[in-house]
C-alpha cells in the first residue's frame, strides 16, 4: 500500500512575515497590495481570520472588517527561497516530491521504514525548529484523500494560531472518510458541478459514491467516470517529480482605471517584453498568445490566437497580442487590469519563419537591452516610438 503525505504550509507568507518581524506575531494582518492601489490579500493571519478576513479579498474590504488590520507588502523573493528551503528538507528525505505550488507537495514515502504518520510528524518538527515555519500534514494511501485529509485537519482548527495538523487516513478507509463531506470538497468539482450535484440529490461525497457510475458518465460525460472514482477515494495518480509551467504571463492592476489607448499599449509592450524574458530565460517557447482586460466591473474577457510557429520574441508576442487587444478594446474604455501571456510551452529548439528571424546583431541588441531591463528596470531604455507617445 501506498503512504502518500502532503504538506501545506500554514499561512505561509504569514509566517515567514512574522519570522521577518517577531512583533506581528498574535496581531491580526495580511500580506498584499495597500487599499488606496486597489490591492488583494494574498495571506493573512489567523487572528485577522477571526475578523472574516480571507485570501484574495480586496485589502478595503479586509480593512472595513477588520479596522486594526496592519498591511505587509510582500516580499515574494523571500517567500521563494523560504519555499526551497523547505522544498531541500524533502528531497532529503526522499526523491519522490512533487511541489505543487509555493507553499503545498506531496511526498511518496513508501519505500521508507516508518509510518507516514511518523515521517510527517519528523518533517513537521524538523521545520519548525529549523526553519520556523508551521506546516499541516495529510497522511493517506493516495494524493487525493492526502490532500483533502490536509484540508479537513487546517478546517477543523479554531484556534489563533496556526493548526499544526496532521490528519491521517488509514489504508481502506479512503470511502469512508470522504462520504460525510459536502461534494465540493472533492478535486474537480467546482461551484458550477456541486449545484448541478445537488441538484441531482448528491451534496455531499458519500452520495456521489453511491451513485451509478453509468448515471454520472450519462450526466456529466468522462468527466462522470473520474467523479466516481473520486468519490470512492480512488485516485492511481503517481507522485511527479518535475512540473512543466503550462504557460507564463503578466498581469497588471492599475491603481485607477486607464481609458488611455497610449498608456495601455505602453503597459502590453512592457509585459511582452517581460513574458518574453521569462521564456528565454526557462528556455521555452509558446506557440498561444493571451490577451486579458477587466473592466470597471470586474467582467473579465480574454482574447488568445495560435501561432503557426512557437515564439519567445517580444516584439511578435506584443504585436499579436496588440491586435487582439484592438479588436477587444474601444476608445475611451476605462480598463481596471490588463494582461499578457503565452501557453503551449515547449523546449524544442524554435522553428523560427524567415520574418522572425533576427540577424547577428540585433540579437545580439536584443540580448544586451533585456540584460538592462532585467538589472535596471524596464525603463532604463525605450523604444523611439514609445517616446513620441509620451509627448504632448
């Protein structure tokens, strides 16, 4: 049987904040974006949790809830090198991880004499003393229950601080530990499935289970074959240890809402010129490039065209990105954010058209002005067209 093991870093920014600056620990705050630039929180603590305050809530909604809010700017370098820290302390332990994101990995510790619930609590205290920083752990036969072990234990915690947890699932009872929770617990299912599930009299995962397998392909297609299973907690997904990105992009909010054609295209060149940076520097190249705005009313249409060659030059990611903002986009509009990203990543050497092609020299300008850009800003050198914009 497997042991399968994920962990998730409680309130992780939070914490290597408080690491940081001792004298946050025990007060309500979130790390994200001031309230006057329209910011989000992207974590806060567990005593601005008691307030109602959540990730990905703008920061003056936090701060109406919670008036003593202290707001931290983040600082994502130190969040990066907190995560491969811990991600090392893994790897050590054995090669069978797989980080699924900043703060969240899985880890096959089959092959290792204890019991995974042993290993967990080894991890838990070895990165607590080491690293200060609290972890909560799912311990299952596979990664599905794991996970949802992981956020059933952080769930159930009501405490100030964080949870610590560890919640352990033993070998066949997979089934009987999901059935009693709501259907959208389960991976793969969203806000749009658990109505139409409940709509079918399935609420909660027990319900899913006991359901016909046939009747769920009939309701929901594939998709129907995957949510029986599921629900059964069978999950024969192996750990992967290395993750491609499926796509890189960049993305601004504005501070005010921008109706300046000059201002927005200026924006799109300079996040094509940063997407293309970021795939040079993986070594990537996207064959789709996406264009993303949000209105005043947070509607978010997005806009993508498939090249017939993969990419990682700015100037065609920006110019195919420019038409599909143009088509998108019509004077005077008042635009809240905008973005720029390329999907369809591969490391095949590129397939450049005789178009795309740039001589010796200009890649080799290329080269040097992304160099500046990347040491200096993005400022540091701009295009004469962009300057001509600029003037009244």
């Amino acid at each position: 049987m497997n042991k399968i093991i994920h962990l998730d870093l409680d309130a992780f920014f939070c914490a290597v904040e408080e690491k940081r600056d001792p004298s946050l620990q025990g007060k309500p705050f979130a790390v994200g974006g001031r309230p006057e630039s329209r910011g989000v929180v992207a974590s806060c603590s567990y005593p601005a949790r008691r307030f109602g305050v959540r990730s990905a809530m703008p920061m003056a909604k936090a701060i109406k809830l919670c008036p003593e809010l202290l707001v931290v700017s983040g600082r994502h370098g130190d969040y990066r090198a907190a995560s491969r820290q811990v991600m090392e302390r893994l790897q050590a332990l054995t090669q069978l991880v797989e980080q699924i994101s900043i703060d969240e990995a899985f880890l096959d510790v089959t092959e290792l004499d204890q019991s995974a619930a042993a290993i967990a609590r080894c991890i838990q205290r070895q990165i607590r003393d080491e690293l200060a920083l609290p972890c909560s752990f799912g311990v299952a036969s596979n990664k599905l229950v794991a996970k949802i072990a992981s956020d059933v234990g952080k769930g159930a915690f009501t405490g100030n601080g964080p949870p610590n947890a560890i919640t352990v699932v033993p070998p066949g009872q997979e089934a009987e530990f999901l059935a009693p929770l709501p259907s959208r617990a389960l991976w793969g299912v969203g806000p749009k499935t658990a109505e139409r599930l409940e709509a079918l009299g399935m609420s909660t995962i027990g319900q899913i289970a006991a359901f016909s397998t046939q009747e769920l392909i009939r309701q929901f297609g594939k998709h129907g074959v995957e949510l029986s299973m599921r629900a059964k907690g069978i999950d024969e997904r192996p750990i992967v240890t290395e993750r491609v990105s499926k796509s890189i992009s960049q993305e601004t909010t504005f501070a005010t809402d921008i109706s300046d054609g000059a201002k927005l295209r200026r924006t799109l060149a300079e996040q094509a010129e940063a997407v293309s940076r970021q795939l040079r520097k993986s070594g990537l190249s996207g064959a789709t490039v996406r264009l993303k705005l949000r209105w005043p009313d947070f509607s978010t249409p997005t806009r993508q065209t498939t090249l017939a060659q993969p990419t990682d030059d700015a100037k065609r990611i920006y110019a195919v990105a420019l038409t599909l903002f143009e088509n998108l986009w019509k004077p005077g509009q008042a635009v809240r954010l905008l973005g720029v990203g390329v999907s369809g990543l591969n490391e095949l050497p590129r397939q450049l058209s005789l178009w795309d092609q740039p001589n010796e020299k200009e890649e080799q300008l290329l080269a040097t002005v992304r160099e500046l850009r990347q040491r200096f800003g993005s400022q540091v050198l701009v295009r004469g067209s962009d300057m001509a914009e600029k003037e009244p």
